[in-house]
C-alpha cells in the first residue's frame, strides 16, 4: 500500500499543482496568496493562541510547560457528499461502541456467543469489574468520541483508532475556524463552509438529555478539570466557558450520602451531570488509586446509586481499547446488523501466533503499537525507524506478545501545507467528534486534522511535533459571490442529488460561472 | 459560584492592583530621583521598599542599595512577592484557574501583561523601567476596563473587592512611610526636597491635579493627608475604598443571601472614618491611626474569606 502514489486531499492523485475540480477556487487561492503572506497570516493566529492562553504541555519537557500547537493556515476541506458518507459510517460506529458497552457491563452476550474472546474483556485493564451490573443513566457510556480516520484515496477512509474515554481537542475545532474566519474570510466567500459553533450548545443539551432521572428541568452540570498544570486545561476551561457551567476541581466537590455537592458562596448545591476529564484511575480515591488527589472519593458510589451521571461513564476505556479495535468490525456487524461503514485499518493482533510471526518477519514495513498507550507514545513506525529501535521492539515483542498490534504502514493523505519552502503536501489525520445523549447521536460537521509538519513524517500527535488545520465541511459546491437564499437552496439540494461522478462537471462549471445570478440559475435548471 | 473560583477572583483583583500600585510607586519614585540631589535620591528608593514592605528582605539580599538594584528588585525580582513579576505570576495563576469567570478581554490583559514580562531579565535603566512601569499601567488599566464590562455578578464583584481592599492596604502604607513629613502640622511645605516627596505621594495615587483642584492654597501636609484619607472623591483615598468595600459586599449579600462579619466590620470601619476628622487623626497621631487601619483591612480581609468559604 506504502508504494501507491499519495493522494492529495485538495490535489488529487496526480500530484500536479492543480486541484481536483471541486477545490478549484482553493487551488487558485494556494498558489495565488504569496507564501509570506500566508506567512504572516499564520503567525497573527498563532499569536492569537498565545495570547488566549490556548497552550498545552509536553510530558517530560522542562521548558515548554506551556507551548501552542502549531497552526496552518492552509485549511483541509471536505465534501458534502464525502462528509455524508463519514457521518453514516461514524454514527453507526458509536452506536456499536455503546452497545458494546452496555453488553460487557451487562449480559456479555457478545462475549457468550464467541465473537469476542472472554480475556480480551474481562482481563483487559480497563475493564472495570467493580461496575459490572451497573448501567449509567439512559443507558450511555461514550457521550463524546472522537474517531481518529485517515484516508489514503478519495473513497478510502479507515478509522485508526477510536476515544471513548475522554477525547481533546475539541477547542482547536472551535479556535481554529474563528482564526481562519478573521485571517481569510475569503476563503469563506468561496465556499459555503458549515458552522462548527454549535458544539457547545450541542455539548450542553447532551449532558442535560443524560442527567439522572429526577433531578428536573435544569439539571446542574459541571465540567471536572485535574486542574490549570493539565495540558488540556485551556479546553477545560473552554468548554465550561461556553457552554455557561461552573468549571470545578476535585476540591470543589464532595460526596454525602451518595450524592454529589459542590462548594459554593452560597452554600452546597446538587451535581448532576459530571463532564469529567480525569482518567478513570484517578477519579475516586476511594475506588481507583488511593494516591489520587484529583479524585472525588465516593463519586463512584454515586454513579453507581444512579445519582450522577459521569460523561464519559467509568470503564469506556474497554472499548477504544487497541486489542478490542481489531476486533470492531465484528462488533459493529454483531450489533447493527450490517457490515462496517467505516472499515479498520488491517490489524496484526501479536497475541495470535500466526500474526506475531509476519510482524517480525515484517517490522520494517510496519507501524507496532502498545496496545494501551497513547498519544504516538511507545510505537515503532517501521520504516521509518533505525536498525536499533527495530531491534528494541522485537525484543519487546518476543517478550510481551500480547501488548502489542502491528499495522500495515498506511500511504497517508496529504494536504498542502506551509511549509519553510512554501505551501507542500504534509500527512493529515482527522478526529471528529460525536456527541451521543438521549435523544440519538449528532456530529457537529467538521472536526480536528492534525498534520505531521515534518516532511514525509505520519506522526501527527501534537507531543511529537504535529501541528493543526481547521476541517471545513461545505454545505455544497462553491458558492457564488451573489447567491440568494433561493439559490443556495437550489444549490443544496443539487449536491445531495449529486454522485461522485457529477462533482467534477461541477467543478468545471464553477470556473465558467460568472456569477451573475441569471447564468447560475440557468445552470442550475440544466443540472437539475 | 464555586468558593474556589471566589477567592481566585478576589486575588486576582489584589494581585493586579498590587501590581499597579507598585508600578506607580516606581514611576514616582524614579520621579523623585532625578529631581533631587544626592543622597536625597537614594534615600527615595529606601522608602519605595519601605512602602511595599520590602526593606528587610532586600537589606537580607546583600544588594547594593543602588536605584538599579531597588528598582530591579521591585519589578522583575521573583524573591520580592511585591514585585510586578510576583504579582503578575500569581494574578495569572488565578487568573488561569478560573479564567471561565473572567471575561475573555479580562484574561487577555492579564495573559498580555504577563508574557510581556516572562523574558525579561533586566529593564535596561531608567528609560527601560519607565517602558515597562507605563505598558503595566496600560495593561492595569484594560483589565479595569475590562472588569466594568464584565456581567455586573459576583464575579466581577469579587475581583473588584479584591482590588479595594488591597488599595486601601496600599494607600494606607504608602502615607505611613512618609508620616513623619505631614509633621508640624497645618506648616506650609518649606524646601524644594519635601515639595516634591509631597509631589511624589500624589503622583502615585495619580493625584497631583486633584490636589490641586480641590485645595487651591498650595501644598500642606495636612491637606495631603486629608486627600487621602478622607475625600471619597479621590479613587483611591481611604474613605472611598471603604465606602466600595462596603457597597461591594452588599451587593454581593443581596445576590448570594450571605452576609455577616465581613458587612459588620466593613460598615463600622465606614462609620468610624466618616464621623473622624483630620486634625483629630492627626492630633491623636496619624501613624498609630494607620497601624490600626491596616491591622483593621487585614481583619476585613480575613472575615471575606471566612464568610465566603474561601479556604
């Protein structure tokens, strides 16, 4: 797969300076921006974040305790029929996961007929035996996941990983469009581009739709940070912002009688829904880590009396698990009934012998990951590894067989990207993020690309030196500089009506399209 | 709203005017220093670290107690927990941890203060001091500003409570340093070296032209005095940040339903400056008057965090 020729999100495959027809105008704006101007563009967000505080923090690094992510200007931009097809296959991802869930803290019926195999579950670190027999509030475990995707065509779309635990990044989502909608508003006269901003008044309805039974009409809801040294803080302290609800610490709340009160001026006042972005391990002292000073001890006893509801619940982690991942189309299929939308990367599971065998045979060509670590942590990119490191992982695997799975190293998609040199192609990854309460499953349409800003790098986690794009969705094909509200309707209804096939007239259209309003409407008649 | 996120706001509200405050007080006495000869210069930064209460622990440093090295010491120094560094590090600290109750224009003047000061290690003299000591008074003053605009609740209330009560405290200090000039009272100033301590009082209250509009027969220490403790039109004189903390924790009273010691001592210390006069403080010694006025802010202080669970 690594041999096939890059696609290029904006470019296409032949790998020319023109774009695919649909991001025509985008191709035009590229090449038409000088490069310092872009530049400078850049460098006005960037100190934008800095001054917003939008910063996170390495682990192990003294000197960066607070570093922006890298920001690129140059923004990667879905289709709506591509971001249609992403949506069907997410929605019904999620749902899996929760009834996944639901079943391993319950009936395990998909453990009693064979699909997965008992230990992977019950032996699995983050399963948490403790809560079997508990389900949350209207039966949700993963309010909020945040599916990894690549791509490696204009059709292929595999999923890489997927966070039921507590994803981030969320904020970058939302900072990223406002800076791109101050630094290149153009971009936006040119393409009908969806609103990201409805994700917290989204965030806020799900948390109030999954409160406790009883507690009401206005449910108190809370956003539970480890604290401002956290990397995430500044999402933290966002999302409370936004979404108008108090941002506690551990120290802020205590458990009476299994219910969970916050300190206030005014006196203790009732939680209901917890939004917590603290690991499992270290949310009860009581339960979990005794060490733990970011805990609330007795918050699992509530949950567990069904006072409170945890967003996410506790234990989501079996399910975003990398040993379980192998095993997600299986479970998609076993619980939606039909084949996954959204397909898996191909995955060695090491514990099986026979997959052990071809990963040694095979380690430079592959990417080895610890099946429990995380952000590009404890992971050996085959082929772009030294002869030692190779040598270090084998040993590693030979040992522990089972803590690792192999994959085949992806032909990941580019997208243009500002570069020292100008604009050239670096790799993306994308996570959108799909919010699940009680009434149903929403994705706000855009989402988090993180680029490896080093060239031919796949490495996108922003510890390892990634950077970030905005995503933007179009509402249809690129909007004409006098579009009426009539005719934009008109538009929006021709791109659903419109295969793959027809984008690409679309896109010639466009060039010829003057823009007055009689020649579109013509057109549009036509297409129709 | 959380007590946690309560008491960040309130120091948030000392810190940055602690900042300011010495911000001033550095302008004033750089002020003070080139106008007069040696060693009267000197003698002006012994009493800047006087008033930030600083003297001790810089004779402690083994410094030099040259301008450079005071004025190092009140600004960058990280050791000097009055220093604008110190003070701006822990404003942002605050600030960060409950930065979902600030604005987001008020975080940003905090935030902007702070990385304009993060690299520095030296303020490259005199012109260098000012620079700096003038975007600190811009940045005080945009998070004043900012502060006004902010949902009129406890939050702002909070930090606006805050900052009166660390004024008061500063103010308080800063004539209890120079006392001893407002002796013999009701003398007109003689001397061109008093003239302009009197001159550098009112500068860092920025209250040379008040000064002169309400009391036009020329500078007497007693009038001085009066200024600062008693006209509550002066923002920054005793009697009215008495009467603002009074009215904050009524607000905040009405909003939350909690009031108690903190109204109680607030209100009496209200009664007692408006019934004083100034020739019965100054009869009666002016600096045991603003011993007990600081002891009786720091009560005050202790009562908010009581009544409002802060610790």
């Amino acid at each position: 797969m690594a041999n096939i020729g890059t696609f290029d999100e904006i470019r296409g495959n032949d790998g020319g300076d023109a774009a695919r027809p649909e991001f025509g105008a985008l191709g035009r704006w590229i090449t038409d921006t000088p490069p310092a101007e872009l530049d400078r563009r850049q460098k006005a967000a960037e100190a934008a974040f800095r001054q917003l505080g939008i910063t996170f923090a390495v682990y192990g690094e003294e000197e960066s305790s607070e570093r922006i992510i890298p920001f690129d200007i140059v923004p990667r931009v879905f289709t709506a029929p591509e971001w249609d097809r992403l949506s069907e296959g997410l929605v019904q991802r999620v749902q899996a996961i929760n009834a996944f869930l639901s079943d391993v803290y319950g009936e395990r019926r998909i453990i009693a007929d064979g699909i997965v195999p008992p230990e992977l579950v019950l032996n699995n670190p983050q399963f948490l035996p403790t809560l079997a027999g508990t389900q949350p509030p209207h039966g949700i475990f993963a309010h909020i996941c945040g599916i990894d995707l690549v791509r490696t065509g204009p059709d292929e779309f595999y999923v890489l990983e997927d966070n039921a635990r507590t994803p981030s990044g969320v904020s970058y989502m939302l900072e990223n469009r406002e800076a791109m909608l101050r630094l290149c508003p153009e971009l936006f006269e040119m393409f009908a581009v969806r609103p990201v901003d409805t994700y917290p008044d989204l965030l806020h309805e799900t948390l109030r739709s999954v409160a406790p039974r009883g507690s009401g009409n206005s449910p108190v809801c809370v956003v539970l940070t480890p604290g401002h040294f956290n990397s995430a803080f500044y999402e933290h302290s966002f999302l409370a912002d936004s979404m108008g609800v108090e941002l506690v610490e551990a120290a802020d709340l205590h458990v009476d009688d299994d219910v969970v009160w916050m300190r206030t001026i005014e006196g203790p006042v009732r939680v209901d829904v917890i939004y917590r972005r603290i690991d499992d391990e270290y949310i009860d002292p009581l339960v979990f880590n005794p060490d733990s000073v970011l805990g609330v001890p007795g918050l699992i006893a509530a949950y567990m009396a069904g006072n409170v509801t945890l967003v996410n619940a506790p234990g989501t982690g079996v399910a975003d698990d990398k040993a379980i991942y192998s095993y997600m189309p299986e479970i998609v299929k076993y619980y939606s009934g039909g084949e996954a939308k959204l397909p898996n990367v191909e995955t060695y599971r090491c514990r099986e012998p026979q997959a052990l065998r071809y990963t040694l045979d095979n380690l430079e060509k592959l990417v080895v990951k610890l099946v429990d670590g995380s952000g590009g942590y404890g992971m050996l990119v085959g082929p772009t590894a030294s002869k030692a490191e190779i040598e270090t992982f084998r040993a590693a695997l030979i040992a522990q067989p089972h803590r690792y799975i192999a994959q085949p190293t992806l032909a990941l998609s580019t997208v243009p990207t500002l570069t020292e040199s100008g604009v050239a192609p670096r790799h993306v990854d994308f996570r959108p993020f799909i919010l699940s309460g009680a009434n149903g499953v929403q994705i706000v349409p855009g989402g988090l690309t993180r680029v490896a800003l080093r060239e031919g790098s796949l490495v996108v986690n922003s510890s390892q030196g990634g950077g970030t794009k905005d995503s933007m969705i179009l509402a249809g094909p690129a909007r004409q500089s006098m579009g009426s509200g009539g005719m934009s309707q008109s538009m929006g209804g021709m791109s659903q009506s419109m295969g793959g096939g027809m984008s690409q007239s679309m896109g010639g259209m466009n060039q010829s399209l003057g823009g007055t309003s009689q020649s579109l409407g013509g057109t549009t008649r036509g297409i129709a | 709203m959380l007590s946690r996120t309560a008491a960040s706001l309130y120091w948030v509200g000392r810190y940055v005017e602690r900042a300011e405050f010495t911000a001033r007080l550095i302008e004033a006495t750089i002020r003070l220093d080139s106008l007069s000869p040696r060693p009267a210069g000197e003698g002006a930064w012994e009493s800047a670290l006087l008033v930030t209460a600083a003297n001790d622990a810089f004779s402690a440093s083994g410094e030099e107690r040259s301008p450079a090295n005071v004025s190092r010491y009140l600004t960058l120094d990280r050791s000097n927990p009055s220093s604008i560094r110190a003070c701006l590090d822990a404003a942002r600290g605050n600030a960060r941890a409950v930065r979902t109750a600030l604005s987001r224009e008020a975080w940003e003047a905090i935030n902007r203060a702070w990385l304009g000061l993060r690299d520095r290690s030296s303020v490259s003299g005199g012109p260098g001091t000012l620079t700096l000591v003038e975007t600190l008074k811009a940045e005080a003053r945009g998070f004043e500003g900012a502060v006004h605009r902010m949902l009129r609740n406890e939050g702002s209330w909070f930090l606006m409570l805050g900052a009166a009560i660390e004024r008061a405290d500063n103010t308080a200090r800063l004539i209890d340093v120079k006392y001893h000039l407002l002796l013999p009272e009701g003398e007109l100033v003689g001397g061109v070296i008093d003239r302009d301590q009197w001159t550098t009082i009112l500068h860092t209250v920025s209250a040379v032209n008040a000064y002169r509009l309400l009391y036009p027969n020329g500078l007497r220490p007693g009038q001085v005095a009066d200024l600062l403790i008693m006209r509550g039109e002066l923002p920054r004189s005793l009697a009215a940040s008495t009467d603002e903390v009074v009215n904050l924790l009524n607000l905040i009273g009405k909003r939350t339903g909690r009031q108690g010691e903190a109204d109680r001592l607030a209100r009496q210390r209200q009664n007692a400056l408006n019934r004083a006069t100034i020739q019965g403080v100054i009869a009666s010694g002016l600096h045991e008057y603003l011993s007990a006025f600081i002891i009786e802010n720091g009560r005050i202080d202790q009562a908010i965090s009581q009544q409002f669970r802060f610790a």
